[in-house]
C-alpha cells in the first residue's frame, strides 16, 4: 500500500469538498423556498410560454404532415 492517507481523511476531504460545492445551491434552494409565491408565479409564467410555443410547433408539424 502506497496510500498517504486513510480512507476515514479521504472521505472527510471528499465530504467538505461536496459540502463546499453544494452550498451555493442549497443557499439558492433555501431563498427561493421562503418565497413560494415567486417562485409559483415563475414556473406559471414558463409553462405560459412554453404552451405558446408548443402549440406552434404542433401546428407546424400537422401543417407539414399534411393534417391540417
């Protein structure tokens, strides 16, 4: 065995490392759960718009497959 640490350090070193590149989004997480209104008026808005463009693109593609 070559290894210069043990596993017990390393898995302590992958932890805070994991934990140090995780917390910007569980800071992000955490902001937006205390503003579920915000973030319900988000997703309502992206669901708006996203209907708006799939209903393009489905009357484009029955347009092309010759059903309408």
């Amino acid at each position: 065995r070559s290894a210069k640490i043990g596993c017990v350090d390393c898995k302590m070193l992958l932890a805070r490392e994991i934990n140090s590149t995780l917390k910007p989004f569980r800071e992000q997480r955490a902001a937006l759960a205390a503003r579920p209104k915000y973030v319900a008026s988000v997703l309502a808005d992206g669901a708006q718009r996203a209907q708006v463009i799939a209903r393009e693109t489905l009357k484009e593609v029955k347009l092309k497959m010759g059903l309408i």
